[in-house]
C-alpha cells in the first residue's frame, strides 16, 4: 500500500495556496488518485470533472446512492459521464463490501488507461472504502439488521450500551449520535462480528496507490445560498413526480433512505422543501465533520471557480 505522508491532522489552506500544503511527499511520488470530499452542494462534482478534463481521465462516483437508476434528481447524478453512477436497480441492495471491489477496479482501470483517476461523492464510508483496503466485516441478515434499527431507533442510548457490553472496542470507535454506523455495530455485534477493526482502518493513512485527498470547505452562508439552490431545483426539475415514479416499484432498504424520499412522498412540495432543507443541513454538518477527520486532507477554499480550485490540484499532484 501507498501511505500518505501527511500529519493525522487535516492541512488548512483554505485562502493559501495549494502548492504550499505539505502532504503527499513520500518519495515525491506523483499522484494516480485525486479524491474530492466536502458537504453536499460544495461543487465536488463540478472540480471533479474539470480535473478530469485536464488530465484526460475519468470521475469515479463513491457516492452510496448514485449507485441506484431511478431517482437522478433525487440524488443529484451528474450529467457528464461518470464511472458507478446508475448500476444498480432501485430493488437492489448495495453494500459497502460489495461497492469496494468495484470502485477499486474502475480506479485501476483508469490508472493503467490515463494514469489518474478522479474520484469524488459524499458518503465518506465508500471515499475510504476506495481508497484503501478496509477489511470489512460480513454482512449482517435482514432480520439482524431490523432488529439493531429499530433498537437505535426507540433508544440510541440503550442501544449503544448494549454494544458496550457485547463489543466494548466497537462501543468506544462509534459515537450513539452516529445512528448509521451504530446499527451497523450492534447487528455485527448480533451476528458474533466486530466493526471495531473497520473503525480503526477506517482512519489509517494507507491507501491503494499514491493518491492527493482535497477538502471543498465553503462559509456557513455560502454553503447555505447553495444548498438552497440545489434544493430548490430540484424540485423545479421534477423530483416530486421522479419520487412518486420511484415508489411504484420495490426499493432497497438503502434506498428507501434515500435524503428527502419519504417527505417529498408523504407532504405537500412546499412542506416537504423545507423539510428537505433542514436534513440537508444536517447531512452537511456530518459530511464536514467527517472530512475534519481524514487523515492527510488538504482543505481548500470551496467558494473559488472550479476551473481554478482544479489547476491547483492538479498541479499539486504533478
């Protein structure tokens, strides 16, 4: 494995230059993976894709629900072609360990073709999942998986100590506020599994191959005029009537989850915007803190042009 040569900490050049950040030194290794993290309507995909186009390469999605055909509005599918986007049916579910191979082979795949690869998406569990080898625990039954949701659901409290007392390692790695990856805990913890060993390579600075992470931050008010945008749009573009499509057929669990389904479903468009908005908001404030948490990130300055926040990655990386 490759390993990244930057402090536990992120690098904060938010208004400096990128070339000034001191991360990815190990042996002056030229970068075959970009990574492009940040909050939801950062504009991710619009320096992932320039990115790409300047290094004659390809976008490779690490995002847990564009996986799914269906909902493109919903979940916010990029126009320009993009590696992982719509390859699996609504009905289908996807798991983390069935995502990793895939996004480790298109990544090769580009990197023996182009010599880079651009990856980019919201969820952090499949960025890092790309990125490196987790060693993901097996997956946890249906039934299981119910069981620990609606235990987390009635009383998180409870529920993690439960987990203490049977996976103590995994109770002190997953926070009870962090519902997702606390079912995901007290299922394995059922099925005589652990997710502890996950949460410690989850944080490793290892990686597959040589690979530059940058971090999109944007102001509190800047974040917001975009999330406002991207949310009123989409609903000018047609989600409610994509949504009511999508609920005419079987969903997946995962994406039955989808941010934004259920209330554009159940409540009138007006209701349900803003509805939307304030998970969106919510979602946004867990994304940023998780990117805080990525070893060697370089954080940069989210509000400038794409065209200009790519040229400065791509140059960092050459």
């Amino acid at each position: 494995m490759a390993r990244a040569s930057a402090p536990p900490d992120s690098v904060d050049i938010a208004t400096a230059d990128l070339a000034d950040a001191d991360v990815t030194r190990e042996a002056e290794r030229r970068v075959e993976v970009f990574a492009v993290f940040g909050p939801t309507a950062s504009g991710k995909s619009a320096v992932a894709e320039a990115a790409a186009t300047r290094l004659g390469t390809e976008v490779v999605s690490v995002d847990a629900l564009q996986v799914y055909r269906g909902l493109p509005i919903l979940t916010n599918q990029p126009a320009a072609h993009t590696r992982l986007v719509g390859i699996r049916s609504p009905e289908e579910q996807m798991t983390v360990g069935e995502f990793a191979p895939l996004a480790h082979a298109a990544i090769d795949a580009l990197v023996t073709a182009h010599g880079a690869a651009i990856v980019t998406g919201g969820t952090g569990l499949y960025l890092r999942a790309a990125l490196t080898d987790l060693e993901l625990p097996p997956a946890v039954d249906e039934a299981t998986l119910a069981r620990a949701e609606q235990a987390v659901a009635e009383d998180a409290g409870a529920a993690h100590a439960r987990l203490a007392e049977r996976d103590a390692a995994a109770a002190a790695a997953v926070h009870p506020n962090d519902r997702q990856r606390l079912v995901r805990a007290l299922a394995l913890s059922e099925s005589g599994a652990s997710l502890a060993r996950t949460v410690d390579r989850l944080w490793s600075a290892e990686t597959r191959r040589p690979t530059l992470v940058v971090g999109l931050v944007l102001s509190k008010d800047a974040l917001e005029r975009r999330i406002q945008e991207r949310t009123r749009l989409m609903f000018a573009s047609g989600v409610v009537d994509e949504v009511r499509a999508a609920l005419d057929q079987p969903l997946s669990r995962t994406v039955e989850k989808t941010l934004g389904l259920r209330e554009i479903a159940s409540l009138d468009p007006d209701e349900a915007l803003e509805r939307v908005l304030i998970r969106t908001r919510r979602y946004a404030r867990y994304q940023e803190k998780w990117m805080r948490r990525i070893p060697g990130i370089v954080l940069v300055d989210g509000e400038r042009d794409p065209e200009a926040i790519a040229s400065d990655i791509v140059e960092r990386g050459r």
